[in-house]
C-alpha cells in the first residue's frame, strides 16, 4: 500500500458545527403562573379527494372564516447599550487581533436604537392563546397583537422552543375567533391550502396554492418535518396559518427558500400536530421536554446498504451509542439498523428523531433492530434529555465519489498518527474516544470525496474496533476489497462512510 502514515503537526482546523439528537429539553421564556392546557378546537377528518370541492368558484367562504384568527404581531426591542464587539463583530476576528490585541472590541459599549420586527400569528384558543414562530418573537421587550376587528393587544410570551421554531403568546381577551386544527398526518401532496399573513405589514393578505411535499428538512432546526407549498410566503408571514380547503390549520408557515430573498414558489410550515405538542407543554409547563433514546444515526445510502448487506434502505443506522444512555442499556449498539420503533417502521434518522421526540419520558417501547442480518427485538425506556448531552447530526448525505487507489491496500492517501494527549489538545478530542488519528488528507482521494479530513478520529475500519495509527495501518492492507466502510468520529459526532477505490484517479464512476 502507498498509504502515508505521518506525525501528528500543528495545523488550524476549521469545522462546521451541527448538533442535532434524538430529543431535547428546551429553554423556554417565562411561563404564565398556573396556566391550564389550551383549549383547542379540532377536526380531524381527512379532506375530501373525490375530485368535488367544497370551495365552489371562490375562496371567499374559507377566507371569511379564516381571517378573524389570524393576527399582525409587532415585536419591539428596546435601546440599549450593547458591548462594543457585539455592534463590530470585526474586532473578534482572529487577523485582526493577532496584530492589534485586546485593545479593541472589549472596551466600551455602544447604543443599539430600538428595533422592531414584524409577523403574524394565529389564535388558537378562545382566552387568548396565539401560536407563532420562535424567531418572530426571539428578543422582544414589547409584542403587540392587531386582531381583525382593529383592536391592539398587548402580548406576553408564555413560552418558546428555537428548536422546532415555535412560541405560544397570550393576550387578555375573551371569546376571540380560534382557528380549527386539521390532522396534519393526513395531508398530502396535491391537496389545495391558502397561506393567510401579513407580508410587509401591508395588511393582511391571502394566497393560494397547493401541498408541493411533505416532510422537508431544509432549514438545520432540530426538529423539521415541513409541509412545501407553493402558495405565496413573504417576509412578515412568518406564524400565519396554512389552512386546507375546509378552513382548517393544516401548518404554521414559517420559511421560504428564495435566491432573491423574495418568494420564488417554496415555502415551509409547520405541520398542526407538531404545532399542536409543542403548544400544549408551553402552555402547561413553559418548556418543552422530548424523548431521549441516546444514538447518532444517519441515513442509509447505497454504498452503505451495500456494506452492512441490506435489502433495502429504510431504517436508521446507528453510528453512536452514549454510554449509560436509553439504548445502550436494551443492548442497542452501532452498526444496528433500527427498522421498527413503538410498533411503527421507521423511514430514515428524521423519522426516527421525530419518533423518539413525541414520546413521553418513562414509556417502554418496544424497537425491532436489525444486527449482521438477523432480526433483534429489544425493549427502551425512553428517558428525558439530559441537559448537558448534545447528539451528532444525522449523517448518511455522504456522496462517495470513487478516486485514486492503487497497489493492495486501502485509503491511499490518508495519513494518521495515535492519538496522544497533544493530539487530543489539538484537535480537541474527548478522552472517551479511541482510535487513530487522521492528520492528512489527499484531496484528489477517494477519502477525501467520502468526507474524511484532518481532525478526524477513525474508530472502526470494516467493522474491526481501531485502537491506535498501528491497527489502521493492519486493516489497511491485503484487502479482499477496495470498498472500506469506516466510522469515524468528527466535532459532529460519529458516522459511517463508505471509502471507494474501485477506480482510479480521474476515472468515471
């Protein structure tokens, strides 16, 4: 093998961070002293689909019942004195202070004028509960809510969750015009929705369109499973409702994707169910408390499929176990796939994480893994998040582009060295990872293309456990194959990926 193992150097590494798990506990802003769950109104009827509307030639009947509860929120942030590095963040770049030190950018403070946002939002109690987005209200010292009827509101926050993009607000009032909910579940593509906000603060404004997908993840929350639609979303629609043919909130429209920062037919909601969860714990307790089950999974690409000998690529496979977590203790370990959980198949690692987050804490729940081809029933109780625990992003994007390899071994042009007590000061490893170091990395190779990169800690080639740059050599070289499944360990946690020499430099795939 050509492979060069070299020393470990100083190097500057530069990572970009995504911290993501199976379920979190959320900070939320101050709670109501008290408050009862929020009485809501649902329907949980699918939508007809039979090819006959219930709109006739307009929209004008779902509008009128639609439009009283959807409100104008105005958020205000006071002046303030803000630290003079907040207001020129310049001063913490890195060249800058190498060459003029600490003189600047710690000293001093700066006024910060008042600054004002502006949203919707939809009322979904009769005594005042509103839902909106998290980032709507993020910061704000002062909310005031417009009804339809004129009327200007103060609100106060009864709670937030960033990680899924929701708050709950409430305004003293009575007998206002709360929204149905729909059952989100039971969307699907085609079905015709009407997006109904407050763009630009132009005045309230309905657009029409249709479900264009369903469970999107764009947006690198925690918690995404968005509805698509191409019914008009602009800025200042964020927190109004998506509602179906019936009038029903169906979604909380919260996001566009735009390469002008203009709408450009996508936009994202919030499906009503996940909406609806997370409402009823704000509202109840101020937080939000999800279930924790303890892996970093990844999604199952061909070239994995193809290593672990999978039929096909549903289920989540397990990179990571944490020690003394949920999983661990039923026995669950990396390299499983989990296909079932609590009775249901599971798609992917979204759909998992989704799961395992609507799951009450202290539930058994029954999982069906799938370990070297055999089929493995466990049992997890599901526990809360421990605060101080974040999980890797799930993984399984990874496109292997085939590369350069040559002669009888494997990842020709990795370098590694062992992880010894500078190396894991360096490259800021935990004392409870082992494994060997990658300290180079060819960018023309095939490791190079499946992601790998200097920083990185290889803990398992082919299966085999690595202890140290002297294993990874071993199980580098005479090998049946020039396809190398490895997991590695990164600052985004842990991961398999597929490492193909199949061809050769420059060589067609």
């Amino acid at each position: 093998m050509n492979t060069k193992f070299t020393q470990v150097r100083r190097r500057a590494v530069l990572y970009v961070l995504g911290i993501l798990g199976a379920g979190g506990l959320v900070w939320s802003a101050t709670a109501l002293a008290g408050s009862p769950s929020i009485s809501v109104k649902v329907d949980d009827r699918p939508i007809a689909s039979n090819g006959s509307s219930p709109l006739g030639a307009s929209y004008a009947p779902i509008v009128k019942r639609v439009a009283p509860s959807v409100v104008k929120v105005l958020v205000t942030e006071r002046a303030k004195n803000i630290p003079l590095n907040d207001a020129l963040p310049f001063f913490n770049n890195p060249g800058f202070r190498e060459f003029f030190g600490d003189q600047f950018g710690h000293r001093g403070t700066v006024r910060q004028p008042p600054q004002e946002g502006l949203g919707s939002g939809v009322i979904v109690s009769e005594d005042g509960y509103i839902l909106t987005n998290s980032h709507v209200v993020h910061g704000a010292d002062v909310i005031k809510v417009t009804l339809g009827d004129g009327r200007e509101l103060t609100a106060k926050v009864v709670g937030t969750d960033p990680e899924s993009d929701l708050a709950v607000i409430k305004v003293d009032a009575k007998n206002l015009p709360a929204i149905t909910f729909a059952d989100s579940d039971q969307v699907e593509v085609g079905d015709r929705v009407l997006a109904v906000g407050n763009p630009f603060g132009i005045g309230q404004t309905v657009t029409g369109g249709m479900v264009s997908g369903l469970g999107r993840a764009t947006l690198g929350l925690d918690y995404e499973d968005f509805i698509q639609t191409d019914a008009a979303i602009n800025p200042g629609n964020s927190g109004g409702a998506l509602v179906d043919a019936e009038g029903r909130l169906v979604g909380i429209n919260t996001a566009i994707l735009s390469r002008t920062g203009g709408f450009q037919g996508i936009g994202f909601a919030i499906p009503s169910n996940l909406a609806h969860n997370v409402m009823e714990q704000l509202a109840t307790t101020g937080k939000v408390v999800r279930g924790y089950l303890g892996v970093s999974v990844q999604d199952i690409n061909p070239s994995l499929a193809d290593q672990f000998k999978l039929s096909d690529r549903s289920g989540a496979l397990v990179a990571e176990v944490v020690p003394g977590s949920p999983a661990e203790k039923a026995g669950v370990k990396s390299g499983d796939v989990l296909k079932k959980f609590d009775g249901n198949p599971i798609a992917d690692a979204r759909h998992l994480k989704l799961t395992v987050a609507n799951i009450k804490p202290g539930k058994k729940v029954p999982a069906e893994i799938l370990r070297d081809g055999k089929t493995i029933d466990v049992t997890l109780t599901i526990t809360k998040r421990p605060a101080e625990r974040s999980l890797a992003r799930a993984g399984g994007d990874d496109e292997n582009n085939p590369a350069a390899g040559e002669d009888t071994g494997t990842l020709n042009g990795v370098g590694v060295g062992d992880l010894d007590a500078q190396a894991r000061e360096e490259f800021d490893v935990p004392a409870t990872v082992h494994g060997a170091l990658v300290t180079s990395v060819d960018a023309d190779s095939a490791a190079a293309a499946a992601g790998l990169q200097p920083g990185d800690v290889i803990q398992e080639i082919n299966r085999h456990r690595v202890k140290n740059a002297d294993d990874a050599v071993r199980l580098t070289e005479k090998t049946e194959t020039k396809k190398t499944l490895l997991r590695v360990w990164s600052q985004r946690g842990s991961r398999y990926v597929v490492v193909d020499e199949t061809n050769p430099p420059g060589g067609n795939s």
